[in-house]
C-alpha cells in the first residue's frame, strides 16, 4: 500500500474516531506543543537562557532569522547580545495553527514584539517541535519579518 493511500486512511480513522471518542492523542499533543512553545517564547525573553537550551532544545538545533542570519544551538548559547535585546520586549502572538505528525510538531503564526506600547516588529513564524524521550524539544525556528510591521531595529553585532 503506497504511503499516501496509508495516510489517507490513517486520517479518516482519526476523523471517525475523535468524532465517536472525543479527544484524541492529536488534540491532547497540540496542548502539549503550545505548552512549549510558551515556554518557549518566555524562556528566550530571559537573559540567563541556559536551563532551556540544555534542557528544552535539541542538539541539531537551527534556526533562520528575520535579519537573514543563522543560528545553531552552539551559536545561540554563546550569543550574549541578542538576550539583551529580546528581554527588552514583550510579545502577543495571533493567527497561530499546530499540526502534529507522530512526533514532530509545528506551529505556525504571527507575533508582534513591544518595548513598552510601542509594536517595533510584527513577524511570521514557525516553530517545530520534536518528541524526544517523551519530552517536546524546541528544534528548529523560521521567522520572518511581516508585511504589516513597521522597520525593524537593527540587531545588535557581535
């Protein structure tokens, strides 16, 4: 049976069986993976980042930037300047969607960053989860700046 016939009648039975059931182990892995991904967002809102990324994100970590730079785990744990900055803002997120496959999770959405009242970055993002040793592990980020979002400021250097 071709993969593609095997997920067509995996998704139709997951379809039947939430109907018949209620919840199902998709809906109850979507709360698990918006958990993380709150923990997440605060977790990199702090300077002192170290508990998270030992802990909360996978070693083959990477991430794709909104300033067009890269990142891997390595990177982000030496970086000392960009805690600074995120630090500095608080974020509201909106327009987000969770998808679940086994056990890889993605968010997709939108936030807006705020230093004070002030919105200086509105982005597009998205999120993926991985389940390792039953915990959701943070593994990879995309973000981008939105169309609606007034310019950005600049990055620091270091």
């Amino acid at each position: 049976m071709s993969k593609l016939k095997q997920t067509a009648i995996f998704v139709c039975l997951s379809m039947l069986f939430q109907s018949a059931f209620g919840q199902t182990q998709v809906s109850k892995s979507a709360k698990e993976i918006e958990a993380a991904e709150i923990k997440m967002f605060e977790s990199i809102t702090k300077i002192d980042r170290a508990e998270y990324l030992k802990n909360f994100v996978t070693k083959d970590y990477f991430s794709i930037n909104a300033d067009g730079t890269t990142q891997t785990r390595d990177e982000v744990v030496a970086d000392t300047l960009r805690p600074k900055l995120f630090s500095a803002v608080t974020y509201k997120n909106f327009d987000k969607k969770i998808k679940v496959y086994d056990n890889v999770g993605i968010v997709t959405g939108r936030a807006q960053a705020f230093m004070k009242d002030t919105m200086v970055v509105e982005f597009l993002y998205t999120a993926v989860f991985v389940k390792q040793n039953n915990k959701w592990m943070f593994a990879n980020w995309q973000g981008t700046v939105s169309k609606n979002s007034p310019p950005p400021p600049p990055m620091p250097k270091g």
